[in-house]
C-alpha cells in the first residue's frame, strides 16, 4: 500500500481528534502503542502531551519514514515498528493507550477483523487503560478503487 497514505489517514477528522484528546486521561507517563500509525500525526499529537514512550506499527515503509521524520523530536521516546501486526509480540497488559484507527484490518479481513482489534486491544492494554478505534463505516457499496487499494 506505499504511497497511499495522506498526513492524517483516518477515519476521525484532525478537528474531532484534537477534541477528543481533551478528555482522554492517562497515567503521567503513558505506555502508548498505535497500531497502523502511517506517518505518524496521531502519534505525535499524543506525545505532545504527555511525557510517556511510544510505539507504532505499521506495514508501510514510506509512511514510516515520513513518520520518523516528524516525531524526530521524540526520538527518545517513541520506535516505530515495520512488520505487520502478527509479526510483532504484543505482551498482555503491556500498554496504557493502544489506539487501532482507520486501521482494524491489521487484525485481518473486516469485519471479523473489528473483532479481533477490539479483543487484542483489550488484551494488551492494562487494566483501567483506554483503547481507541476508529473504522470508517460505508452507508453504501464503498468504491471499487477504494476496496482493491485496501486489500491485503
């Protein structure tokens, strides 16, 4: 999928995200994992602000670099991961914050994959800790050129 992505490729406009970060309440320092981070916003709005470490997965190369770019600042606190999501080990209550948005389909073919990302989200996040995912959902058969670029 290189070169598909855009600066903010999600579901959840940049607008509703900086809202949503307002009430999100985490630990003083954060274990934060973003699964399909692409280039890396969401996980440079979080870092903005809180002081905890991070780490995004995602399959794409060239988001990652674009990724690495724009969290340099963080480079102390934040790895970014390319493998797919199965090739990395997740530990069970390992993270404060996994956020899976606009990428659930790392967890397989939709929508069995929704399931999936909802109960190994759970799984990795300790107790009292916040999972965020955001899918886009279609009102209508989605475009054919969509469907065939988001395949895996």
């Amino acid at each position: 999928m290189s070169g598909l992505t855009t600066p903010y490729n999600n579901p959840i406009s940049k607008a509703r995200w900086k809202q949503i970060l307002q009430f999100i309440e985490l630990p003083r320092e954060p274990r934060i994992l973003d699964i399909g981070c692409g280039e890396g916003e969401l996980l440079r709005d979080m870092l903005t602000l809180h002081s905890g470490s991070a780490v995004g997965v995602d399959v794409d190369g060239d988001a990652l670099e674009v990724a690495a770019d724009k969290l340099a600042v963080f480079s102390k606190r934040v790895k970014l991961v390319h493998h797919k999501l199965e090739e990395v080990k997740l530990e069970d209550d390992s993270y404060d914050v996994a956020l899976c948005v606009g990428a659930a389909h790392a967890f397989g073919h939709l929508p069995q994959g929704y399931d999936r990302a909802l109960a190994e989200c759970k799984r990795i996040v300790t107790s009292g800790g916040l999972v965020v995912i955001g899918h886009t959902c279609w009102n209508r058969a989605a475009p054919a050129a969509y469907l065939s670029a988001t395949a895996i």
